[in-house]
C-alpha cells in the first residue's frame, strides 16, 4: 500500500542528492549516498510508514538493512535538521513534492 510512496520518495531525494536510485540503493559507503539514504527513511517514516516496510521495500531494490540502522538514520536526520534551518528546508522541499 505504501509503496508507491516509498518509491516516489526514493526518486525525489535520488534527484536531491544529485545521484541514481541505483546507488540509493548500492552497499556504499560513501557520505552523500548513506545521507540520501537516512533522510528516504526519515521521509518514509514521517509519512508515516513502518520501519518494517521501510525494510521491505529497500530489500525489493536490493539494500537489505536492519532495523537499528534505520532508527539511526532517522536520528541522524532529526540531529541535522535541529542543527540546520537550510537543511529543513531542504527537506520541506522534497516532502512536498511527492503528492501520493
């Protein structure tokens, strides 16, 4: 049911973050994907969505990730947004852009 919207998030900070939905998806390490990555779950779970179907529907596109990573991740992102008005905006941005 969710779906759509997890793969219209995907997309949408795929294009933020200047990178493929591939690499979105790629065990990389590198610092602009692992961040495009926290903020999808941090948008997936604002919506809100699951942890575990988060789980699921990165595990359909090939990332499988556990659950304490993807708690982490949404910290991360709560962290920079109290940090970072631009980053807020940053992220109202992507948010109202998906309209499913």
């Amino acid at each position: 049911m969710k779906e759509p919207i997890f793969n219209e998030y995907a997309t949408k900070v795929s294009e933020a973050y200047n990178i493929t939905t591939d690499l979105l998806f790629d065990k990389s390490k590198r610092r602009d994907i692992v961040d495009a990555r926290q903020l999808l779950y941090y948008m997936c779970v604002n919506r809100p969505m699951r942890i575990r179907y988060i789980q699921q529907y990165m595990s359909q596109n090939g990332y499988h990730v556990g659950h304490s990573s993807i708690i982490h991740g949404i910290a991360q992102v709560k962290d920079r947004i109290d940090e970072d008005a631009d980053y807020q905006n940053f992220v109202d941005n992507i948010q109202s852009c998906v309209t499913l």
